[in-house]
C-alpha cells in the first residue's frame, strides 16, 4: 500500500531510507533516516547500473539492502508494537522504500509506503508555499537592532502565541553578524520544509506573530508569498532605549566580542557602505575591546540608519500599528510585554 503526501502527518513515524547525504540536504521535518544504502553504497550500486548493467547493479544492491534492513530491524524496530504504524519514504517512492515497507509488512506492521516519494513531498512543500502564507493573518514584531525581537517571539510563544520564528529556522541572526558559531545554516530546501511544517499546524483563525525580516536570512531566500503578505501585515512597533539595546546585543554576540579579529574581518565587509575611516574607528574599538562604544557606534552609523530605511520601504507605517514602550528586556520583562500584547490584540 502507499499514501499521498497529503497524508504523512497522520502517521506514527516518517522514517526515511535515503543515504545520509540526501537527508541531510532536506528531508520531511520529524523523519527518522534509516538508510537502506548508505552514500558510498550508493554510488557503488550507481556505478554499477551506469558503467556494467542494471543486472549486476541490482545483485550487489540487494544484498547491502538486506543488510542494512536488518541492522535497522534489530535496533531501531525491535521494541515497536504491532500497532506501530510507519511511512517510509525514499527519493521517488521505487526500490528503497518498497524493500523495506515490503519486510515490515510481512511482520505485521501496518507500513506504507510515501506515493511518490521525497520528490512528491518536495512538489507538494513548493505548492503549499505558494498558497498557504495567505491563510494566515500576521502580527509583525518591528523594531531597531537590540529591541528583543527574537526574545519577544519567544516569550509570545511561551504565552501560547503562534509563532513563526525565520532566524531560528534559518539558524541565523539575519545580519551582518549574524552567522551563529558553529552552526551552519540549512539547505534552503530544508528551510522551506520548515516553513511549511510550521505553518500546517497552525490555526488559520488566530494571528501568527513574526520578526520584521528581509527578503533573505543570511543565504537563505524568504518564500515570496511569505514575505508578501508580511509586509502587508499590521506591525507591532517596539520602542526601547539605547541603553538596554546595547546591553542586549553585548549579551546576544558576546561570540563575536570575544573574538576582536572575527569582528574586525566582518567588519571589513562594510568598507563600500561606511567608508575606510569608519570602519578603521570600529575595528580600532573592537581591538580595545571597547564593547559598549563599538556596539553604540555600530547601532548609531550603521544598524539603525539600514534598518529604518529598510521599515520605510518594506513594512511601511499604518493606522493598524500598535506601539509598545519597554526598557525590560529581561525574560521576565519580555513574558510581561508579550502578556500585553496579547491582551491588546
């Protein structure tokens, strides 16, 4: 048997037979990956097929899939129920998965088999961000560099809001600096998969809350419908002073301010836009480890002239907007405002 896309969230697991590679680079957000070949095995079964014939390459591929099939059965299944009730995908719905789905079938379990394969999920993601972005309504949390946006939509999730939060999924602070350490950013197939996951288990009938984002997150692209209905979506104004903004990101990059040469390199990247004076004076600061002044020019040169030119062109202001005042920051400080704003909504 084999399910449509539209039905892979009704089951107990997506289990995924790909090779790693292939998982990695996106795959259904929640599946498990139980390979049936892993990424040397198969390109040696592709070598195979291309180069002797598909005879030969369906010998070898056979055995190193029955294997590996076993190895899944006595770590992974050996402990499920009878009721355990899995889909199992691979790239297009043919070999892979069929072996499996085939063998956990004749145990009893109750396996199907992804119609279509990962390639039906991608066509189906692709569709859906198409159309789904509009069923929503949006409440978009703006403000200057430092204003707490991230720790808000946080807080506002804590609260029970829905949130969709685009730096968390694009695993980026959507700057200059915004790149996390040690962390890389996912494909931008993973990204959208993401998205899409996101938003199918949100209730159309109450608002979304998101961050002021751009059109991209460090390399990754915003989905157009996305960021359409974003910008044409009522905006939640934070006001906060300098001050706190400052000591945020001191806490939030405190990465970057313990490495004065990363900063200084990245900060290098800006000489067209401010200037080789300007960027000689921060990078000089950053040597000094002079933070709260580098962090206050930075936020007074360079972060809050782009992003107010950015507000003005992208989320431009209208009678809809709400303004809220804090110099709380802090986790309690946030919970409360996120109180308000629901309460306000």
């Amino acid at each position: 048997m084999s399910a449509p896309v539209a039905d892979l969230l009704s089951f107990t697991d997506i289990i995924d037979v790909r090779s790693p590679g292939e998982f990695v680079e996106d795959h259904i957000p929640g599946a498990r990956n139980l390979p049936v070949l892993d990424d040397a095995e198969r390109e040696r079964v592709g070598t195979l097929y291309k180069q002797i014939s598909s005879f030969e390459a369906k010998k070898v591929g056979a055995a190193l899939v029955s294997r590996n099939i076993a190895r899944h059965l006595e770590a992974w299944f050996a402990d499920k129920p009878k009721s355990y009730r899995p889909l199992i995908c691979c790239w297009r719905g043919g070999s892979r998965s069929d072996s499996l789905t085939h063998v956990l079938q004749k145990i009893g379990f109750a396996a199907e088999q992804l119609e279509g394969g990962y390639k039906a999920y991608r066509r189906h993601v692709v569709a859906e961000l198409d159309c789904l972005p509009a069923r929503f309504s949006y409440r978009v949390v703006c403000g200057p560099t430092g204003s707490g946006k991230s720790r808000l939509l946080h807080a506002l999730a804590s609260e029970g809001a829905q949130v969709l939060d685009l730096e968390a999924l694009a695993v980026h602070r959507g700057s200059l600096l915004g790149a996390l350490p040690g962390r890389a950013q996912p494909s931008q197939k993973s990204f959208e998969s993401a998205i899409w996951f996101a938003l199918s288990r949100f209730d159309p009938a109450r608002p979304v809350f998101v961050e002021s984002e751009s059109k991209k997150i460090g390399a990754l692209r915003v989905p157009d419908a996305l960021i359409t209905i974003m910008r044409a979506s009522a905006c939640l104004q934070l006001e906060v002073p300098l001050a706190a903004r400052v000591q945020l990101l001191t806490e939030d990059y405190m990465h970057f301010l313990n490495n004065p040469e990363t900063i200084s390199h990245q900060l290098g990247r800006l000489v067209s836009l401010r200037g080789g004076e300007t960027i000689a004076a921060w990078q000089a600061l950053a040597s000094e480890r002079a933070w709260p002044e580098l962090v206050t020019a930075l936020l007074d040169q360079h972060y809050d002239p782009a992003y107010l030119k950015s507000l003005a062109r992208n989320y431009a202001a209208a009678s809809s907007d709400q303004t809220f005042h804090t110099d709380d920051l802090s986790i309690s400080g946030l919970q409360q405002l996120a109180r308000t704003i629901l309460a306000a909504d």
